[in-house]
C-alpha cells in the first residue's frame, strides 16, 4: 500500500508519516520498482499504535519507547501520565477561576483588569507581609469568593485577622461561602471559617452561628456559642455551660454568660443551668455535691444536663456564678459555701462577700 493511500485510511497526513519515518518511528517494509514507499499491514498496525499512544498524551520519543523497548512498562507510563493530566487540570482550573473573579470585578479597562490580578496575586503571595497588605488594600478589585478562600486558607493569624476584616469590610454577601466551610474534612478550615462568620454582622451570619451550636466539631460550636453570646442569643447558653465544664476558653464563655444574663428570665436560666452542672440543689439546702433533679436548661452532645462535675471544673462553674444576678444565683452561692469541696466552698463565700459589698 502506497503512502497516499495509507495517508486516507489511516487519516494521518502523508507529511506525518514522513514525520515519524525520520524519527525511526515507523519504518515502510518495502519499496517499488519506482522507489516509493510501500507499507505492509504490519506497517498499518503500528500507524494505529502511534496514534492511539498519542491519544493518551505521550510524546513521540515515549511512543517509541514503548513500542520498541522490551523492558519498557506501561504502568509507570500511565501512573505519570496521570500525574501530569492533574496538574494541567488543576492549572486550568485555576485560570478559570481567576478569569471568573476579574470578570466578576466588572473591569472597566486594562488598568482594572491589572489591579485585580496584582492583588489576586498577592493574595496568592508565599509572603505573609504581602498578603497582609492585600488584605487591607483590598476594594472592589477584589470578589468575595478570592477573599473568602483566602481567609479559610490563612495559617498567619495576623493575615487572617486582616482577611476577615477585609471581608466584613467589604459588605459583599460571602456568609453562604463561609458556612459551606464548617463542612470542611479540615479541622483548622472550619475553624476559620466560625471565626469568620462571628465576625460578619447581620441576621444571616447569626443564622449560620445558631446551626453551628449543634456541629460536631467542639470547636465550632464553641466559637459560634461566644459569638452568639455577645449577640444576645440565649441559645448558646448549653454551649458556653458545656465550655466552662470542659475548661475550654471557660473565662472567655463566663463573659459571655455574664453579658446574656441581663434580664431576670435569663440570669436564672443561667444560674439554673451552672447548678444543675455542679450537682448542686438550692431548694433543699443541702450541699452535698450529688446531682439532683433540678430542672433541665437544654443541653449539647456529649453532655448531660445535669449531674456533678469533677472538682476544678465545680469551682469554674462556681466562679462563673459571679457576674450572674438575682435569687438563684446568690442561693446556689450560699449553699456552695457550705459545700464539702474547700476550693468551691472558699470561692463562694469570697463571691458572696463581693456580692454583699455591692
């Protein structure tokens, strides 16, 4: 078969197949009597073979490699193949991304369209100090999906810090991305992202916060609780109880509950809520430090309601009875003056004495 005719059923251009011929890839079996090239249906087969190697991505010194060395395995072939196949996808993908976030700025001219890549790019900086100043520059040239990506990436809490500034800042709508964050596998993303979100005001932000009470991550929920706490959103108070049992930024959710308790319906929600944990019962006036049957003020997985806590976690919840007015929180101090505990005995009777002086 001569190489025109090969060239309309194989598809491949006579000048390819000379091509390859003057790399060694492909050799005719035969000439004419005229000299022209003549190609043998093994011929044809390895044509196929090139092109369907090539079709995988391979150069045509990988191609000859593998059709011509014995010892040449294609699983490694394949294995890097793969690798590089992400790395070009993971590269598009990323200049898609970026064309859509410049798109979205609505650049009016080229000097628009540099600015935004100038700051996605500092944003994007292996320099803390870069992407700090990005941060704090940052305006319109900036969507909220770079900066809220950003933020959930940020390892340097002072970058992060700006970032989130720079985001509440921004008045743009980037509550819903920063929730999709408190799904993350990563721990420290979905932290970032609570702590984003307590920073955002408005009623969606508290919204999120509130659903972030019952997360499974201890973490999340705890900041969500501090959050909602300085909000006024008595929800959170199972939450922040929960803190200062386990000793988890337990002074931070005593504020919290402090600046809750400013009515009296919630400041014995609260003081309830405190005694039910120590296992303590002011209506009988007995200390005994046992749990009793005082009523429920809601509860987190993980924790009962009710019941006693261990020793330096009474005298947190003690401590926490300070800020806390009206009659349930002074019986519940009175009766743990008397309690068998010293640590939590001493601490009540020196809160009672403040109490008094006031």
């Amino acid at each position: 078969m001569l190489i025109g005719e090969v060239a309309r059923r194989s598809g491949v251009s006579a000048r390819m197949l000379r091509h390859y011929e003057s790399l060694g890839l492909l050799r005719p079996s035969g000439r004419t009597g005229s000299g022209y090239r003549e190609y043998s249906g093994e011929d044809i087969r390895r044509i196929f073979h090139i092109e369907s190697l090539r079709s995988l991505g391979l150069s045509l010194r990988e191609i000859g490699r593998a059709l011509d060395d014995p010892a040449f395995t294609p699983s490694a072939l394949v294995d890097d193949l793969i690798r590089q196949t992400r790395e070009r996808i993971a590269a598009e993908t990323d200049l898609l991304t970026r064309l859509r976030r410049i798109d979205a700025t609505e650049p009016a001219g080229w000097e628009d369209v540099l600015q935004a890549v100038a700051v996605l790019q500092a944003l994007g900086s292996k320099s803390p100090a870069a992407r700090q100043r990005a941060a704090l520059s940052a305006g319109d040239e900036v969507p909220v999906e770079a900066l809220v990506e950003a933020v959930l990436r940020e390892t340097e809490p002072n970058v992060a810090g700006a970032l989130r500034w720079a985001l509440a800042r921004s008045g743009a709508d980037g509550t819903a991305l920063l929730a999709k964050g408190l799904d993350s596998p990563v721990a420290a993303v979905r932290e970032r992202a609570v702590r984003s979100l307590a920073e955002l005001a408005g009623d969606e932000p508290t919204t999120h916060l509130r659903d972030a009470l019952a997360h499974p991550d201890v973490v999340v929920r705890g900041h969500a609780a501090l959050a909602l706490g300085t909000r006024g959103v008595a929800d959170a108070i199972p939450v922040l109880i929960d803190m200062i049992v386990d000793g988890r930024n337990d002074t931070d959710a005593a504020d919290a509950l402090s600046v809750l308790a400013s009515d009296t319906a919630t400041a014995d929600r609260i003081a309830d809520g405190l005694v039910n944990r120590l296992g303590t019962d002011t209506s009988t006036g007995t200390g005994t430090g046992t749990a009793q049957p005082l009523p429920e003020v809601g509860g987190t997985a993980g924790h009962s309601t009710h019941g006693t806590a261990e020793a330096p976690a009474r005298v947190r919840l003690t401590q926490s009875l300070a800020d806390i007015p009206g009659d349930t929180a002074s019986r519940a101090l009175i009766e743990l003056s008397r309690d068998t505990d010293r640590a939590v005995a001493v601490t009540a009777t020196y809160l009672l004495r403040l109490r008094d002086a006031h």
